[in-house]
C-alpha cells in the first residue's frame, strides 16, 4: 500500500485540510466497524500506538473520540498562528503532530514576495526537515498534496516555495496541488499579482493543479441553500442527516463557521479523488495514473473538477441526484464544476470518472456513451476516458461521481485572470510592496506575465489545431 503526504499551507489551506482529515476519519470509521489499523487507513494516517504491535486495538474515531493512536500524514505551515493554533486545540487536535508544523506570527501581508522569497527562504531548513520526517514514517511514499490559496501571501509565497522544495528533493513523487482562486469581487487588491506570481510556479513545478474558484464555490452553497426545503415554520430542514458533521465531536451546523461549508467541498473533491488509495474498488485508479492518462503535455496539466452529488457539509446539506443517470448528467453541467466555465464548449483533451457507491462498470460505459455525443474530445485521443469504480461512497450517500477533465476551457479563467492582473500591472500599482523585498525583482513580474501568456497560448493552440483538422480531410505534416 502506497502512502500520500498533505502539505496544508496558509489560513486557506489549513482550514481545508481540517476539513478534510475530519471528513476521512468519518469514512473510514463507517467502513471500520473493528478499528483495526489497516492498510486503508496506512495511506493517510500512521500508527503511533506501540503498545500493539499487531495492530488490533486501534480506536478509529469513534463517538468518544478515542483516536490517540492515529496520527495525519500532515505537514502544517502558516505565517499567521492563529488556524494552526485553533486546530492544535479543537476535537481533532490529537490527530496532528505536533512536531510536524511550523508557524510565525506576523502573516505575510497578502505579500507573494514576503512568502515565497522572504519566509521561504527563512524556512528552508525547517520545511525540509518536517517534510523529511513525515516521509520517513512512509513505506512507500507515492504522492505529496498541496493545499494553499492563490490570492494571500502565504498560500501563494509559501505555498509555491513548498512545492519547489518538494521536485528537488523528492523529485520522483507526485506533486498534486488543490489551489483556491480569488474571484474578481476579491477584497484583496494584490491577489491578481499573488496568484499570476504562483502560477509561474505551479506551471513549472507540479504535476497535477485542480484549479478551484472561489466564486464557484459561492454559488455552489448557494444553489444548495436555495434547494434546501423549508419546514411550515419558515426554518431549512436537513433530512435525516442533521446532525453532527464530524464523528469526533464537530459542532452543529448553525456553529459552522463562513467558509466551512465551501472548504467542504474542496475537502470532498480530495476525498473522492483519494478514495481509490484508501478503498478497494474493482476499478481503482491509483493517483499517478491521474497524471499519467489526463496530461498529454507537461505544462498543460490543470484540471477542471466537479461533483455530483452536490453536497456541502458533511452529507448533511446536500442536493441527491434523483437517479443513478442524472448524476453523471449533473457532474458535466457547469452548476456543479469547481471552477466557472462551460467544458462542452471547449475541447476535452482527456477525462477521469472517479466514482463511489454500489455502481457497476456497465452503468459507466452506458453513461459515457451517452455523454459521448455532446462531447469535443480531441481527434487523436477520442477514447480519452480514464474510469474508475471504489465501493465505499462518501458517508451519507449512496453514491458519487468527481470528474477530472482535462479542458481548454480553462483558458477563459487565466484570460480573466490576466486581465486583471495588467489593469494593475500597467499602472505599476503596488509593486514597490513586493520589489523591497530581498531576492525581488521587476522580472519576476514580467516573466510570470510571459508563462500565464504562454500556457493560454498552448490550450487556444490545441483548439485551433483541432479546427484546421475538422476542415482537411488529411493533417498536413510540416516538413523542415
């Protein structure tokens, strides 16, 4: 059994992570009714219960929250105390090490530069130190994820120097990066340069970005919130699940905090990826197989993701399909993608159906063939499915389906980025913030502006290609 490491960087991506470590021990503990620390739980937890070398007394967060025995495969890093010292005291506080994160207390000040060329260099050592000793306890260390923000300081800086760190010195394991977009209503005035900055380095260093914006984010909780029934009294009615999101004493729904429910869905986006490498299925797919079959070029691996069913806490507050069939509808309908463009009017270079639940291979190839038809797949690559089948849903569903397309429609979400980064670029605002810092320079700027341009080019090269192929019988070959 392989093992994955979660890097969680900056407010963003520590309150996703929690999200996530909570919602994993949820499904496991559903499926192991014994505890036994098992190889399912070995992907993303450790043992560090020595009293029991056979393993067989381990609590698997159960109601009493008796899970002293598991420890996360995670690293914590912020630049900000404040989430990270939150989590190390709330009902999950057991599950993390306390010697593997690292804070500050100053922040970043929605600063890249500060992050990455300040803090990270400051911290060089002891990032690779924590992420040292997190592999050490892995047997076979397959995949590091990185989950950060595109639009503050830390998640951008930090979070990009991480993944730097991570291809020099791991340089055969995977790097997934889960990176959270600000929208263009965003209260932060440098997050066009924060995120055009960090994408220069996600383009360069990851193998795999799943692209999530916030805007998409909104409207997902609020399609939700809207389809939500209301009781006579006028207040929302949950269904049976209502309840407790977490199985270690998470608190009620009206306690939630603003973004918990979006950070749900992110952290539901990665347990339904990673179901594969925690659960057995008789079609998984192993995460190096995601890189391997949905990235045809190297640079050209950001993937647009999205969900059916719609669910935003837990499986509390959630939006069922009404049929088995309507759920692979819904996952390619733009209303339940994790980014806002429309795919189907763009080019499919390859696509992942990651599903979960009690689904059999035929209902898939029945689904995908009656996808097919309303699908641009590009000509060299029309059986450009990956599919994958893991019997344990998510907990309070039946079933579920995470898609992972590889789409030039994700161009449109850089061009707008783009745009509003040389609306502040042509003035030069607030570039004197980022130049006084050490290792800084004005060609940081321009060069990550030529890389973004760079890779909108390739994907509206590929749809032209595409176009010039539909109008020949035959491609022409240029000769030299």
């Amino acid at each position: 059994m392989t093992q994955s490491i979660v890097v969680q960087v900056g407010q963003c991506g520590n309150q996703i992570g929690y999200r996530f470590w909570d919602l994993a021990l949820r499904e496991h503990a559903s499926v192991n009714k014994s505890g036994v620390y098992d190889e399912s739980i070995s992907s993303f937890f450790r043992n560090v219960d020595s009293r029991h070398e056979d393993l067989s007394n381990i609590e698997l967060g159960n109601q009493k929250g008796k899970i002293k025995s598991l420890k996360a495969r995670a690293v914590l890093v912020d630049m900000e105390e404040g989430v990270v010292s939150e989590m190390l005291k709330g009902p999950l506080r057991e599950v993390f090490d306390h010697q593997q994160f690292i804070t500050d207390v100053s922040g970043c000040g929605n600063n890249w530069a500060v992050g990455h060329k300040m803090y990270g260099s400051q911290y060089r050592e002891q990032l690779s130190e924590i992420i040292r000793r997190a592999a050490e306890f892995c047997d076979c260390l397959q995949c590091f994820f990185i989950i950060h923000s595109m639009g503050g300081g830390t998640g951008s800086g930090v979070g990009t120097f991480v993944l730097n760190l991570l291809q020099e010195e791991y340089p055969d394991v995977y790097r997934f990066v889960t990176a959270v977009y600000p929208s263009s209503e965003d209260d932060v005035i440098t997050s066009p340069y924060n995120s055009v900055l960090a994408m220069r380095q996600l383009t360069e260093h990851a193998d795999c970005v799943l692209p999530v914006e916030n805007q998409a984010l909104v409207d997902i909780v609020n399609k939700i919130q809207q389809a939500v029934p209301t009781s006579k009294t006028g207040k929302k009615t949950y269904g049976p699940n209502t309840g407790n999101l977490s199985g270690v004493g998470d608190k009620k729904m009206k306690d939630e905090k603003p973004f918990d429910t979006m950070n749900n869905i992110v952290a539901n986006l990665l347990l339904n990826m990673t179901s594969s490498a925690r659960f057995e299925g008789s079609l998984n797919v192993d995460l190096n197989e995601i890189a391997m079959n949905l990235v045809p070029f190297p640079k050209l691996h950001y993937l647009v993701a999205s969900q059916s069913p719609l669910y935003s806490v837990g499986g509390d507050l959630r939006l069922p399909p009404r049929r088995l069939d309507q759920m692979f509808t819904d996952a390619f309908s733009p209303d339940h993608q994790l980014i806002k463009s429309n795919p189907k009017h763009s080019l499919y270079l390859a696509c992942a159906l990651m599903v979960r639940g009690n689904v059999e291979v035929s209902d898939i190839r029945r689904n995908i063939d009656k996808l097919k038809p309303s699908l641009k797949f590009i000509h060299w690559n029309q059986e450009g499915w990956k599919t994958g089948l893991c019997s344990v849903p998510p907990v309070g569903q039946q079933y579920s389906l995470l898609t992972l397309a590889n789409n030039t429609c994700i161009r449109q979400s850089f061009t707008d980025l783009r745009e509003r980064f040389e609306r502040l670029y042509k003035r030069k605002a607030h570039i004197h913030h980022y130049t006084h810092i050490d290792g800084m320079e004005m060609s940081d700027f321009t060069q990550s502006l030529e890389s973004l341009n760079s890779i909108v080019a390739e994907y509206g090269d590929v749809e032209k290609q595409m176009m010039n192929i539909g109008q020949e019988s035959v491609p022409r070959l240029n000769v030299l």
